[in-house]
C-alpha cells in the first residue's frame, strides 16, 4: 500500500507542510460501518506508517509524531473499507530535548505530574482508531487524487472526518499519503488551553485545532498476520 493519511487517528513518512491545509470536516454523529469487509487484504506495516502532529499557541508551536500499530484496508476495484490503529503511548515531540521534551511527552499522554485527563489521557484510552467509510476517487486539492472519509475514535468519541491524499495501488501493495489537514481537538473532548470554554486564558490558550498529516504502507496479505 502507498502511503496514507495521517489516522485517526489522531507523523507521515514526510514533513508536515503548513502552507497547504485542509480542515477536515467533521460532524456530530459517526458513520455508520460494515460488519465486514470484502476483497484482497492489505495490512500495515509499523515501521512506515504514522501520523505527524503539529499544535500551535501564541507562545510558537510544537511538532512531531504518533504511530500507527496496526491496520487493514481492503480492495476489491477500489476500497470496501478498512481500520487503523493508533498506539496513543507513541506520542513524540520533536521540536524539544531532554527534560522539556520528556514533560511535554507525559503530559500530552497524561502520565506525568500535570494533569492526566488534559489531552489525550492515555492510562484510560491507550489507543485511538480510524475507519475508513468511504473514498472517492477525486479531489480539488493539490498532490491528491482521493478525498478519503472514516471515523476517528478518541477518548471514546467518535466524529466523521474527511481529507486529501494521494492514493497508489497495486496488487502487491497501497499506499496512502494525505496532505495536511486540521481537526478540532474539541471535538473530541480535549478542552485543556481552550478558549472556546475558558474566557479568562488571555495569552495563554492553545489553539483548537491540530494540524495532521498521515503515511501508511500496506502490502497485500499473503497469510502473514499484520506486522506490528
């Protein structure tokens, strides 16, 4: 599989590229989706799928990367479906070093002395998931030839996204690669920083939305089990 996204679920094998953003669209209720995929099975590979993050404040910004465990996307003349993992215990900053890039980690993960439900909680919810609902085979954006819509599940909840990527196929092989694109945290429940519910942060909010971008290889299934 080509590379993709860039789930849920919530670092790309490239960087992330702020001039060109797509806001990804979400909704308030889930799509609903197949009991059961059909056609040939692709499953990832660890090593060159993630997801890169990027969230801002009026103090600059921090960057850097989150993995995909696991996943599965099934073709059969064009995608039927499939589903990603995304280990949440993975969380890297890359814009940091040594005491700052270690605090930062653990709270984002919430295992360190701030706040452990502040972002993304992950003694609770190790994992967050992407699936797909549907792709299409177009898209006005740049550097894309599909515009691909799933569920993105964190924190236990559940929004419709939709975004950009490029997308190549064989039969040995998919790889899926989005261009950058935003969703808002708040979503999802992540309120820490916010001012869209607290008025009193002055300077001192951070911004709602995150930017993503994603990368998945996934080669066809032979009888192995998905590389993890």
């Amino acid at each position: 599989m080509s590379r993709i996204i860039t789930v849920l679920i919530f670092g790309l094998l490239s960087a992330v590229s702020c001039k060109e953003k797509n806001t990804a669209i979400t909704t308030k209720e889930a799509a609903p989706v197949q009991s059961k995929y059909t056609g040939q099975r692709f499953v990832t590979n660890r090593t060159i799928a993630d997801i890169r993050w990027e969230g801002a404040s009026p103090g600059g910004k921090h960057n850097g990367s989150i993995k995909v465990a696991d996943g599965e996307v099934f073709f059969d003349k064009g995608f039927t479906g499939g589903k990603f993992t995304i280990d949440m215990n993975t969380i890297n900053v890359f814009d940091l070093e040594g005491d700052k890039k270690k605090d930062l980690e653990e709270h984002l993960k919430g295992t360190g002395k701030d706040g452990g439900a502040d972002f993304f909680n992950v003694t609770k919810f190790p994992t967050a998931t992407f699936e797909i609902i549907e792709v299409a085979g177009s898209s006005a954006e740049k550097n894309s030839n599909s515009t691909v819509s799933g569920n993105l599940t964190m924190l236990g909840v559940t929004k419709l996204i939709s975004f950009a990527a490029n997308i190549s196929y064989s039969p040995e092989q998919i790889t899926i690669s989005t261009n950058p694109f935003t969703i808002n945290r708040t979503d999802w429940g992540i309120k820490y920083g916010s001012k869209s519910f607290f008025q009193d942060l002055k300077d001192n909010f951070i911004e709602d939305n995150i930017t993503l971008q994603m990368s998945i290889l996934a080669l066809a299934d032979k009888g192995q089990t998905p590389v993890k």
